[in-house]
C-alpha cells in the first residue's frame, strides 16, 4: 500500500477549464447572496402515513432540520427524509417527509423561527429519498467584484457548455477535517474503533470526491476532460467512484485513471474494504437555464444544476471567491 501523505493544509485548489478566474469576488456575504430552490415536488394527493413538509431554511443545515421535524413529531431521525442536502449558509427551500403512520400530526407551524419557515403540508405515501428531485435552482450574488471584467465575460459565455464537474469544498469539511480523518484511518486502522459512525460515513464520502477530482484535475490539465477516451464505459466521459469491483473503464482510460491514483492506491484499497461498490460520475457539468447580470460592483447569477452537483464547481471557473468572516459552509 501506498505511504503517499499530502501536505497540510488540504489544498482544495484544482485546475480550472476555462482560462483561469480572473476576477475576485466576496462570497456568501449574507444568506440571501445563495438562494438554493429544489425544483420538484413530492407527488400530488393528500394520503399516507408520511407528512410532506415544503420548507425554507435560513442559515440552518438540512440534518439540523430533519433533527427538529423527529423532535416535533415524536419520531426516530432516520424517519425523516428529505431529497438532498442544502447549504447551511444559504437561503433555500427544500421537501422534508415525516413518517408518522398512525401517530396524530404535530402542529407544525411551532417550526416556525428566524432559521425555519413552513411553506407547505400534506399527506404522502413514500419517504423522500436522496437524489429523487430533478435538480436545484440557483440565484447567486457576487459582491465586490475587482479584476478583469472583460476576461470574465469570456468565461461566463462558455459556462453554460460546461464545466467541470468537480465535488465541492464542503464535502472535504472545514480546512479539509473530513479528509485528515481519511488519512488517520487509511494510516492507524486502530484509529476506526475512535472514529463516530457519522464521522466514518463523511469520510468515506470524502475519500471518494478526492479522487474522483484527482482524476478530473489531471484529465482537466491534459485538456481532454469533456471528451470520451478509448476505453470509455458510458456515452459521456466520466470518472470513478472507487469502490469494490472492476474499474469500468477500460484500455486508453484505465491506463490513465490508474496513473492518476497510483500515489492513492491506500485510500483505494481502504475504499475497497469499506464495501463502497465502483461507480461513475460525469465528469462535465452543464448548467440549464443560465443566465448573469452586472449589477455595478456585483454579479448576480442564475441557473439549475442537477442533484448531486455543486454550483461552486461553476462559480470557480469564473472567480476567486472570499468567503467572507461569517459565512459558514458546510
């Protein structure tokens, strides 16, 4: 097994498609600078045992919601449901299911507070499963903007065919906690016996967008990221999800995707252990619907993403993005 061991900090940095970001920006200033809106909705009628519950969350995170919903109706966390998890540091409106079977229904407007909103409620018959909505509707507010405007306009005309489909900051953890616990995991396996079961589930899922953003950042650098190579298992280039099983790529790519993870065979194989199966991910990312203004100083931005994406993976081609001191992700 590999002894590779990045240096610390993480860098979270990887190369970019369209030129560069040659403007900064303030990221995140306020909630209302990141709006996040899910674009599907449970099915219609008004029967079953699950309670479907349309929300608007502000400067609160998805599981801390799902926390409040058990905690009102008197349930287990695990019979909540919800289609995706939403930003914290955000002003989003998102379903939530509550299964209660035969339990009498809360009165649910006792959510209400400055995090959460109720929109909407009514009977179902199905828990909400992750990744069964159609996608997410972004609009985005870049502050302060300084830098070569004109550059960026090159970018912004090409975002809308593609970018690419990189896993996002926060699914690394603040400073890239969530891959340092990687690390101590792949390192000391005595270490797994100390680690919570919530902190090994972020790692694996961690461990994974790594090296499927290793394999995009060196497909990025050679130039070819958004076509197929010989060997290509699916009708659009992808990347793996590594896991148990036979790479599916195959000849020109499967050389490739085994250069590239050479310094990681470690996490591959713990991966392996872990029982995670080989999956594949696009590795282009196209936004539908997009669209931008300039508004003097700021840029305000517009477009849907499928479940899944990240809109930073976006943003990031266009801009160095500050977060500002108060904005939290997660």
């Amino acid at each position: 097994m590999s002894e590779y061991l990045p240096e610390k900090p993480w860098s979270l940095d990887w190369a970019r498609a369209l030129g560069g970001a040659t403007i900064h920006a303030d990221f995140r200033s306020c909630p209302e600078d990141f709006q996040v809106d899910e674009m599907a909705a449970p099915e219609e009628g008004n029967e079953g045992e699950h309670v479907y519950l349309r929300i608007q969350k502000r400067t609160a995170n998805t599981n801390w919601v799902a926390e409040q919903l058990a905690r009102l109706a008197g349930v287990r966390v695990r019979d909540v449901g919800f289609y995706g998890l939403k930003d914290r540091h955000a002003l989003t409106t998102q379903w939530f299911s509550v299964w209660l079977g035969q339990k009498p229904e809360p009165q649910w407007q006792a959510l209400n507070s400055e995090a959460i909103t109720l929109l909407d409620h009514r009977r179902g018959a199905r828990k909400l499963r992750r990744g069964d909505h159609s996608g997410n509707r972004f609009a985005i507010l870049l502050r302060n903007i300084h830098g070569d405007r004109s550059a960026a306009e090159q970018v912004l005309t090409q975002l809308e065919h593609g970018v690419p489909n990189y896993f996002g900051e926060q699914r690394f953890g603040r400073n890239g906690n969530n891959l340092e616990t990687v690390r101590q995991l792949v390192a000391a396996p005595d270490v797994r016996r100390r680690v919570a079961p919530a902190q090994r589930k972020f790692a694996l899922s961690a461990a994974r967008s790594w090296l499927f953003n290793q394999v995009l950042a060196g497909r990025v650098r050679q130039g070819d990221w958004y076509q197929r190579l010989v060997g290509e298992p699916q009708q659009l280039p992808t990347g793996p999800l590594w896991g148990r099983g036979r790479n599916l790529a195959t000849l020109d790519q499967l050389a490739l995707e085994q250069l590239l993870l050479t310094p990681w065979s470690a996490w591959c194989e713990w991966l392996e252990h872990c029982g995670l199966h080989q999956e594949r991910r696009a590795l282009v990312l196209r936004p539908a619907a997009f669209s931008y203004t300039w508004q003097e100083n700021n840029l305000f931005l517009q477009f849907t993403l499928p479940p899944g994406s990240f809109a930073t993976a976006l943003l990031r081609e266009v801009a160095e993005l500050t977060s500002v001191p108060n904005a939290r992700i997660t």
